[in-house]
C-alpha cells in the first residue's frame, strides 16, 4: 500500500501565514495524479498561486495563477507538468489562498 486511497491525496495541511488574507495549503499527490489535481487547482477561483515540489523540497515548477493567463498557458503548462510527474513519485502541491474576506462589521461567512 503506497499511503494512497484512490484519488485521495496523502496528505493535506493548511496554514494562515501572517498576513491573515492568505492560506496556505499543502497537497500530497502520487506523480501519476498531479495533472489532475494542479489542472483542478487552477480552475478554482480562490487560488494565487501554485508551487510544486518534489518529496525532498526542490522546487520544479512556480506558477503565479492569474485569470488573464489561464487560457494562454494553461495547454503547454499542463504539458510541462505532466513530464515532470514521469520524473518523480511522490510531489507536494503548496497552494496559497486569497481567504474570503468577512462582510463590513460582520463575522466570516462560514
């Protein structure tokens, strides 16, 4: 057993950093679900920015998520990426979160 339970992630941590407007989440993927999974980080509104790691904390890819660049480098990103899982078993999928901001004199919307 590989610690992986169909398309379930390893593991999941989150952290607010100190700015308080920000999350930051770690996402355990096997190589052959990281695609998938930055293809569906993407496409979720509330993502700034994407960083993918192998399991000894190199860095291969950064990628800043902005909406106009979505459509432009989405294809040849994915690409990239896909490559790059051939190369490594195990990644970390670090996501930083703009966190919904709470209504004027009101507590966060849950």
């Amino acid at each position: 057993m590989d610690g992986h339970l169909g398309n379930l992630p390893l593991a999941t941590g989150v952290f607010q950093t100190m700015g308080f407007d920000k999350l930051v989440e770690e996402v355990h993927v096997m190589g052959r679900d990281l695609v998938d999974k930055v293809r569906e980080l993407i496409h979720e509104g509330n993502v700034q920015r994407i960083v993918v790691k192998d399991e000894h904390g190199n860095t291969f890819v950064e990628i800043p998520v902005t909406v106009a660049a979505i459509g432009a480098v989405l294809a040849p990103l994915l690409a990239a990426i896909g490559a790059i899982s051939a190369l490594v078993a195990k990644f970390t999928i670090v996501v930083v979160r703009n966190e919904p901001k709470p209504p004027e004199g009101g507590q966060p919307v849950p």
